[in-house]
C-alpha cells in the first residue's frame, strides 16, 4: 500500500543575512552597531502573516505596511498577480525565526521579480517610530534593508515618493534617475564588482 503525504510544512521566515545597524545608548547618547537581521516573509506561514498583519494594524504614520501585508495575503494566495513578488523584512530578531516576533520588525519590502535577478521595488517602509522620531532608537535601518536586498540582484527598479528626504536617500544609496525627469530611479550592479 502506497500512501501518499502531500503536506508540505511551512518553516516560517527565511534568514538571509546579518547586517549591523545603529543602536542608540542611552547613557551615552551614542549609536552602537548591533546585528539585525535581514529575512525572507514566507507567506504561506500562518505566524509570518499574522506578524505582518500586527505591522499593519500596529504601525501609527505608516504609509505602506498594510499594503505589504496585502501583497503578502495575494501572495499566499496565490494571486496571478502577485506570482512574482516577494516580501522581505529587517528585524532585531537574531534567532528562531520560524516564530517571527513583529515587535521587533525595524523594517519591510515588497519586491517584484520582473525578471531573474531585476527586481522592482512596490514599497519599503522603516517603522514610523523610527522615521519620526527626533531621537530615534535605531539609525540606518533603510539602508540597511537596501544594501540586503541588492545582494540578491542585478538591477533594482523604484519610483520613489516625490519627498525631498526620500529623494537624498534614494541617490545617496546608488540610484540614478533613469531617463530624466521621469521618477523612474535605477540602481546596477557594477559587473567588475564580482
């Protein structure tokens, strides 16, 4: 008797990286580098879109995480239109991934894969508390996501948010307007980097 198991189990977040990013200290009034950790939302992961689903609910002045938790839901669902797409985040978490703690998610991404290796950028997001704060508790978190994300492609492909803030950090972190006056903002990889 031949018995066939078609269940698949889902792990949870993928780890990919570490990557160090400011922490502030208190009693010193001086950022530390601290390891964070860059990971890969797997959608079909009960906990990983309940994580993101707090995210949502969760971030005050956030202007993209519920659309990130939608793209992930259409993602897990299996949305023809979302088959390319890929949500990854920045977290404090250093272990045990497969109960992602939304707390401590500093930072997400949804990427379209349009084709291997050249993604284009739907939406990044740092958590509002981070971005609004005077005094934040973390520094580089945005280009520490960008600098993750860029190790898993070629070319990257954004139109960013017409703000002059968003502006500065897109070209300080590589990308160039491409063709001019267009908002389209691309960043290559150097070949000769290899």
């Amino acid at each position: 008797m031949k018995i066939q198991n078609s269940y698949a189990p889902s792990f949870g977040a993928k780890y990919l990286n570490n990557c160090f990013i400011g922490k502030l200290d208190e009693s010193t009034n001086k950022y530390n580098q601290v390891p964070s950790s860059f990971i890969q939302i797997d959608p079909k992961n009960k906990n990983d879109i309940e994580a993101l689903a707090n995210v949502a609910k969760y971030w005050r002045n956030s202007k993209f995480s519920t659309n990130i938790y939608y793209a992930a839901c259409a993602i897990r669902n299996e949305s023809k239109y979302y088959k390319n797409n890929k949500i990854f985040a920045l977290t404090s978490q250093l272990s045990d991934f497969d109960r992602l703690d939304d707390s401590k998610i500093l930072g997400i991404v949804n990427v379209n894969e349009l084709e291997p290796k050249h993604f284009f950028g739907e939406h990044i997001e740092v958590h509002p508390d981070i971005v609004y704060s005077v005094i934040p508790e973390y520094k580089g978190v945005g280009t520490a996501l960008d600098k993750s994300l860029k190790q898993f492609c070629n070319k990257m492909s954004i139109f960013p948010l017409k703000l002059k803030s968003v502006r500065d950090f897109v070209k300080r972190n590589g990308y160039i307007e491409h063709p001019s006056n267009t908002n389209l903002f691309v960043w290559y990889r150097d070949l000769f980097e290899r």
